[in-house]
C-alpha cells in the first residue's frame, strides 16, 4: 500500500519567473484501500497547490497543479531559495468529504502511520542551461515495484483549500499584465508581434468579427452591467458567480438556493435577472480540475451547454465573463483557444444566429489582448481553415474529408501528444503524426446519445480514454464509428462490446503495427453511464446500466454512438 508521485524528487520550474510558472505533480494510489493527502510548504504564499487536502479512492490517480508565483526583484529564485513542497500520506476508512478537514487538523500531528514525501525545487531560466536547486535533501519513501491499474478518472475528492475555476483567471502581481507588451505573453513570438497593434484596444471600443450568421465580441467591463438576453456564471462559486448573485438581488439568489438544495449534480441552475438587465442567468457546471486534452473538452463541454440552453429558450445573445484567478499562462494559454474556437464551432455547425459577447474585467489588459488576438485572427483567416483548427467538436463542417493531420505547432497537438506521452513513455520510438476526425454523422448520433445521458444520470459520465486496433480497424472506425461488428476479435472477458481503457500503455497491445511498422491507437469520448463489473457471457449490459468494467480501467460499451473518436494517433 503506497502513494506513488511524479515526478519523484524534484519540482523543475522553468523561468522566466517575472510571470507564474507551474509544474504537474501525478498522485497515483497503488493499493486497495482509501489514502488521505495534504500538502504543506515552507514558502507560502510564494509556492501552492491548486489543492490543499484530499482523499484518492483505490487505484485512483489524480493530478494537481503546483503554481510558483512571480519573484519580487529584491527576491529573486535561485539556489538560496531552497523552496520545498511536502506532501503528507496515509491510510484511512471511506471518510466523507466533509471529514476531510477534520482529519488532517486532528491527526497532523500525533499520528504515527502518517508519511512524508519532500519535493524540493529547481529553478531553470529558459536562457541558460545551467539548474540551480535547493540545498535541502529529498526525502522520499520508499515506493516498491508494486504495479496495479489505475483509474484516472475524476476519483479523488478534494476539499477546495482555494477555488480553482475556469471563467476567473487572474494575475499574482501587477507586473505580469502591465499592457500587451509584456514579453511572456501566452502567444508565440511571431504573434508577440502585434501586441502594439492590440495596446490600441485598450479600455476602448469592443472588437467583434462575424462568424457565419452569428457575432462573437470582446470588450471589457462589468458582466452585472450588460444588457443582454442571457448573462452566464458557473456552479462552482467563484468570485465572478458570487458577484452576479450579489448584483440580482434575492429573488435570484432565493431560486438559486433552492435549485441547487434540490439537485446539487445540476448541470444548469436558471434563475430570474433580478435586478440585471437580462431576461435570465444560467449558472452552468463544469470540470475546474481539467487539464491538457481534457481541459480542452471541459471547456468545449461548457460552451456547448451555453449554446444549448440559449437556444433553447429562443433567446439570441449571451454574455459570458472572463476575469483572474490562480492560472499559469499554459493554462491561460488553452482556456482562451478552445473558448474560441469552441464559439466559433458552435456558430458553424448550428448554423446559429446569435452575439455572444465576453467581458473581460476592467483591470485584465492581458486578457483583453489575447482574446482580441484570436477573434482577429479569426476575422483575417479564411473561415474553413479556421475551423479546422478548431478543437474535437468540428465534425459538423460541410466537408466531405473525415479526418485531418493536425499541425505539431498547435497547442491542440501539444495537448494530444502530453497525455499519450505520460503513459506511453520508453513505450514508442517516433510520433508520425496525429489525426483529428470529422465524421459528422457519427458525432450528431454521439451529441444525441451524450444529451440523453445527462438527462437521464443527471451528471456527465463522459470519459476520455484510449483504443489500440490494426490499421484495417482503423480505417474502418474513422468511416464508421466503432462498430459491434468487430466485437469479441481481442476476447470478451468483460463483455461482449467494444472495449476501452485509460491506460494507453494497455490499450497499446491491441495496436498491431503495418508493415512499416506503425501502429495506430484512438483517442476516444466515451460515454459510460452506469457501470456494471462484467463477464464473457455478457452481450449487453445488466438492467439499469450502459457499460461494463473491470472495475479498474477497462470499459465496454454496447452502443455504436456511446463513443466518438476525437484523435487517430500514428506511431511507431
């Protein structure tokens, strides 16, 4: 019984460090019983965690973001600093999350099974190659060999030490957004070079660029202001969600309480403007602990739920805010590209006219200038070239191409290429390429299928996982989806069905390669519902579910469109 971290030892912070750096610390629990985390550090407020304290069910693993703030010029980060992140273990009984706290403040100190894990810091400047590291030894417990499968899924259960949210992302010091000149901004250097052309924008008129029949602005301001059909927060309490509630009044705060009292796994809670010149706010649910593809598909996700619900209700323009809190630039990076482009997929594919106007906060210049720098880009490229750069949820463009080699220059391949990385590393010797399909029939049947499951369940059982198959199979899912047809061709131990897994190092197995010698594996959304622990006489799932499992990371689904393929995956 053992937490297993990665990285091990060290926590490398690559500068420069006038802006946040951040680093991703893996949490995996190798055995079979409930393990209760926390994190301490000795350079608070300078180094966090995007989460203070937790449990990890059995075989679960999560990531947490560990964020190093800007240095201040007197203090600068190097050798002398010796920064360290500890992180405290043990074993415990199924406690409640609201026990959590409780226990760590009781059991902190006098509890003899509790494990210590030091991390120390380094810091390496992006113009040197030399790393300068605390002075302090690790410590690190002994781990074993011990493997077990893992699921990575969203099992371990965090008490918010601080909110961590998508709409809100706000700077640690004035410097690191001082204007659009700022030389570490989130774009690459070429797109660097319009930042003076953007100082123009601003706190000036809003910038806007027309997208088929629809609208999508930029300006600053405040969302509580706005005269607008539809204004949007999220279900996750940040700043800007309690401001919007703060600003309606109590009819909406009254119908607000008594929505979520009545079903907190809600994925929209609707409530009256109040005294906001809107006609309704929607309050809409996402995953604010995402990260890389899936921040991506969270983000997607909840651009889609806007879309839906305006519609809907037959209403036309929609404001959603966007200010600061806690984000690295990586993050800041991803969340404004597919805000973007998942906007401007939307549009495309429903053919919608609608405005939608984001609202920057006053003070978020930086903000304000990235999201310009998008739209513009937009407006100056040509659109289905555009939208083809668009992230999973393009499918519905009139093309009748199914897929698309993705760039490597793209943050999407970035993305893509991070989590195949994670678990494939020492596993694959070359990247070929990676594909991104567009199969519009098959991502409408999907798009139905997933609607149905949220009204059904009541919360989003979508999961992201991988499928490993020949070259033939291949060609075959991306034209037809994953088909029964080829059921039961690796087995049927857990059920007659198409089968997925979190671990692309398992999936991998079943990737035979061609006679050059690539191999093939799928990135894939699938939807499993209820899960059932599964059997080789099983043909379709028990009454009452819609897949089965291993109980680990397996998954069999019995339905043609509980899966969409968002990525082909070449390699050798």
């Amino acid at each position: 019984m053992t937490l297993e971290i990665r990285p091990k030892h060290e926590l490398i912070f690559q500068g420069p460090f006038n802006i946040d750096s951040s680093v991703i610390l893996n949490l995996a629990n190798r055995g079979d019983a409930y393990l209760a985390f926390q994190f301490k550090t000795n350079a608070s407020p300078n180094l966090r965690s995007t989460v203070k304290r937790g449990f990890l069910e059995p075989y679960a693993e999560e990531n947490v973001k560990i964020i190093l703030l800007p240095e201040e010029a007197d203090h600068p980060y190097n050798e002398s600093s010796q920064y360290q992140m500890t992180v405290h273990w043990t074993i415990i009984s199924d406690i409640s999350m609201n026990d959590i706290d409780n226990f760590w403040k009781s059991n902190a100190s006098n509890n003899q099974d509790i494990h210590h894990i030091h991390l120390k810091c380094v810091f390496t400047n992006e113009n040197s190659v030399e790393s300068f590291a605390l002075r302090n030894n690790t410590k690190q417990i002994s781990q074993g060999t011990q493997t077990s499968p893992m699921i990575p899924k969203r099992s371990a259960r965090f008490f918010s030490g601080w909110t961590h949210n998508f709409i809100h992302i706000h700077p640690h010091r004035s410097q690191r957004l001082n204007s659009a000149e700022n030389p570490t901004s989130i774009e690459s250097p070429s797109i660097q070079k319009k930042n003076r052309f953007l100082s123009r924008f601003k706190k000036t008129k809003p910038i806007s660029v027309t997208i088929g029949h629809g609208t999508i602005s930029v300006e600053q301001g405040d969302i509580t202001k706005q005269k607008i059909d539809v204004i949007i927060g999220t279900l996750i309490g940040n700043t800007i969600d309690r401001k919007i509630l703060k600003e309606a009044g109590n009819e909406a705060n009254d119908t607000f309480a008594n929505e979520y009292e009545r079903n907190p796994h809600s994925l929209i809670i609707s409530t009256p403007p109040g005294h906001l010149n809107c006609h309704r706010i929607f309050f809409i649910k996402w995953d604010p602990y995402a990260n890389g593809i899936q921040l991506y598909q969270a983000i997607a996700d909840f651009v889609w739920n806007i879309v839906q619900n305006v519609i809907a209700h037959d209403f036309q323009s929609v404001a959603i805010p966007i200010g600061g809190d806690q984000e690295s630039t990586d993050t800041l990076k991803i969340i404004i590209e597919a805000m973007i482009k998942s906007i401007q997929k939307q549009i495309i594919i429903r053919k919608l006219s609608i405005f939608v106007k984001i609202i920057v906060e006053p003070d978020e210049q930086f903000i304000y200038n990235a999201l310009c720098e998008k739209i513009l880009m937009l407006s100056n490229d040509d659109l289905s070239e555009a939208a083809l750069q668009s992230v999973a949820t393009s499918e519905l463009i009139e093309n009748d191409q199914l897929s698309y080699v993705i760039s490597e220059h793209t943050d999407e391949y970035q993305a893509v290429l991070t989590q195949f990385d994670e678990q494939m590393r020492y596993l694959y010797t070359q990247m070929i390429q990676i594909e991104r399909i567009e199969n519009k029939r098959w991502y409408l049947q999907y798009l139905a299928h997933k609607d149905e499951f949220k009204r059904r369940l009541g919360e989003d059982t979508e999961r992201i996982l991988y499928h490993g198959c020949d070259e033939q199979a291949a060609n075959n899912i991306v034209t037809k989806g994953f088909s029964r047809n080829f059921a039961g061709q690796h087995g049927a131990r857990w059920g007659y069905g198409v089968y997925f897994s979190s671990r692309a190092n398992y999936s991998a197995a079943f990737a035979l390669p061609n006679n050059r010698g690539e191999k093939r594996m799928f990135l894939a959304n699938i939807l499993i519902g209820k899960r059932a622990l599964g059997d080789p006489s099983m043909r379709v799932p028990p009454v009452g579910f819609d897949s089965t499992t291993d109980g680990s990371h397996i998954f069999v689904i019995y339905h043609d469109a509980q899966a969409y393929a968002t990525y082909l995956i070449v390699y050798k």
